[in-house]
C-alpha cells in the first residue's frame, strides 16, 4: 500500500470514528425547544442569540443594528450530570481581531454554580467553520450541576447545539421572572473588548460578583447615548440603569454642549419612565498612556467634568436614586489595557471591582 493510500484510509477512518463517536451524543439546540424562552441575559424574548428586538432595525443606526446581532453577555444555563459537554457552533463574522483573541471574539467560557462560588471549566477548542469546545469534567461525579455558557463577545451566533452522552441528563433552565437585570448601556468596553474570554468581559465578572443577571447593551464605537436606546433600555423592567458611554463621547464631533445634553436627557427620559428604577452615571476610566500623551488625557479629564456636573445639576433638578461612579473609583492600571484603552483581563477585573462596591450598596 503506497503512502498516499495509507495516508487517504486513516483520514477516512478518523472521519468515520467521529461521526460515530458523535451519534453516541445527544445533541441540543435551545432555539428549537419547544420552550422559547431558554436565552438569557436579553431584555426581550424572540430574539436568538441577538441583543435587539427585530423593530429596532428600523430605529437605531446601521451600526448599532449590526453590532447588536453580537451575542455579548447572552448566556445559555443549563443542568445536566454529563462528564462531558461539547458545543459546536457557527458564527457569521472574522473569529478574531488584531487586538482580541479568537478566544474572546469568537469563544465560549463555561462555568459551573457550585453555591456560592463559580468555577470556571477549562475546555479545548478548534476554530474552524463550525467551531468546537469540548469540556471535560472531573469524573466520577454523578450529581447533576447548574452551568451558565457565555456566548462570544463580538460575533453573531447562527446555529449552536450542545452535545452530552446519550445517557446523560439534561435541561435547559429558563431565565427566571423573578429577578431583575442590571442593564448596562455602553462602549467597546462594555460589550468586552478585549478580555481573553466571554467570561472575563467586566459585566460577566460583576454578574457573578453579585449574582444579578446583567443585560449588555454596549456597543463598540457607538455607545452614543441616543434616544433610541435610552427607549429601548427604559421598557426593561430593572433593578439598575448604567450609562457608561463617556468613552465614545470624546470626539470632536461632540461639543461639551452636546455632550451634556444627551447625559441629561438620558437620565430624565430614564426616570420618566422608570422613576422608581436607580440610575449609575460612570466617568471615563481615563487613557492609560496620558503621561505620554496630553491631548488625550484632556479628552477624557475634560468629559469626566461634564459627567460631574451634570450629575450635580440633575441632583439639584431633584432627580432621585442617581449615583455616580468615578474614574478613580474603577481604579485601570497602565498594565491594564492591551492599547491604552481597551481593558486585558486584568483591566475587566479591575473595572468589576471598581464596580462592585457602589452596585452592592445600590442594589442592598
């Protein structure tokens, strides 16, 4: 038998033991349940793996459309007593960035809840058309287990299934109607560039900090505080508001006087519609490279006062359950961004800590 022969049959036969090894799975895709509501982390029901509803095409920028199709902060939960998950999956976009791994753009992060600690379940991945995560789990254990499935940060899922042993048990668990999100409505930053992993984008960080279902509504580059959005976000029954948009409002596109008037109007619309709802206006984390570099650190310095008296006159107008966070309170590193923007994951945890504190006491 010649070499090429040899080398066609042992492919052909590692195809043929995959596709068997596969049959002995039992395959779920939560969008063909019979339940409809089995994603979390969205505001809305019926909307895949997509952060929008369909109407909103019509009513928000191209741009944010596009980038609200990304699944950032949607989740899967399921429970199951498998020793192995796999889950294969399509998405639509580049699978990653210069600037960001395949691993945060395009990957998935598994976390088991064993109360009240999360462990996070290392898994091993091939990125290809279909891409594949496999994730073992420590054998032996027959108990069945509560797992939240972060979703990528910045590509759009089309088709996913999950895959346990055909004598495993598993189950898809709705999210609950009892508990309100926090929703957060910001930059790049927000939606979770550039963690390693969908995991450490500092919303999923500060949700298993204060074990809240959060709601990510941060759109890289476009995190404007448009009207359309503050609607969008103001028919969303929830326990908190945060606007951090400060980050896309630097331009020079933007006078201080637009600047002020949308963190303005964005709290009022918010209140008139939810006047019982807290709100959290957040500052600009500041440019890590500002020793080196004086016209960004007055970009940013110069926003963060606006921010501060816009609260104060918003205050002073009599608005109640209005907090603010400030730059020094989120507390980024020069170590902690990969362009002196962009938080690693040692910025999102940076950012989820400098979070927590004032989100416990609100929401206590």
């Amino acid at each position: 038998m010649n070499l090429r022969l040899f080398l066609a049959l042992s492919l052909l036969f590692c195809q043929f033991s995959l596709v068997l090894a596969q049959e002995d799975l039992s395959w779920n895709n939560p969008l063909k349940s019979p339940n409809k509501n089995l994603i979390h982390g969205q505001g809305w029901t019926g909307l895949d793996y997509h952060r929008l509803p369909d109407d909103a095409e019509n009513k928000v920028r191209k741009a944010v459309w596009g980038l609200s199709r990304h699944a950032a902060g949607v989740k899967l939960k399921f429970n199951t007593n498998a020793q192995e998950i796999k889950v294969r999956y399509v998405v639509s976009g580049r699978q990653a960035m210069p600037h960001m791994p395949a691993t945060g753009v395009s990957g998935l992060d598994l976390y088991i809840r064993d109360s009240p600690e999360w462990i996070w379940v290392r898994g091993s991945y091939s990125f290809g058309d279909t891409i594949q995560y496999i994730f073992p789990l420590k054998a032996g254990i027959a108990t069945a287990k509560d797992f939240d499935l972060y979703l990528p940060l910045y590509n759009e899922v089309t088709f996913l299934e999950i895959g346990v042993d055909n004598d495993a048990d598993f189950s898809f668990i709705s999210p609950s109607n009892n508990e309100m999100p926090v929703v957060v409505y910001g930059t790049s930053i927000a939606q979770g560039g550039c963690a390693s992993r969908p995991g450490m984008a500092w919303t999923a960080i500060l949700e298993r900090m204060i074990n809240k279902p959060m709601i990510n509504l941060g759109f890289s580059g476009n995190g404007l505080l448009e009207e359309p959005l503050i609607d969008y976000m103001a028919t969303i029954n929830s326990s908190l508001y945060v606007l951090d948009c400060l980050p896309n409002l630097v331009r020079d596109t933007f006078s201080e006087e637009e600047v002020t008037k949308r963190m303005m109007d964005s709290v009022r619309k918010l209140k008139a519609e939810r006047p019982d709802t807290p709100i959290l206006m957040v500052e600009h984390a500041g440019y890590t490279d500002e020793l080196v570099n004086m016209d960004r650190k007055n970009a940013y310095q110069g926003r963060n006062n606006l921010s501060k008296e816009a609260y104060q006159m918003l205050i002073a107008e009599g608005v109640e359950e209005l907090y603010y966070l400030e730059k020094e309170e989120i507390g980024l590193t020069m170590e902690g961004t990969v362009d002196g923007t962009h938080p690693t994951d040692l910025g999102m945890d940076q950012h989820a800590k400098g979070y927590y504190s004032i989100v416990k006491e609100i929401l206590d």
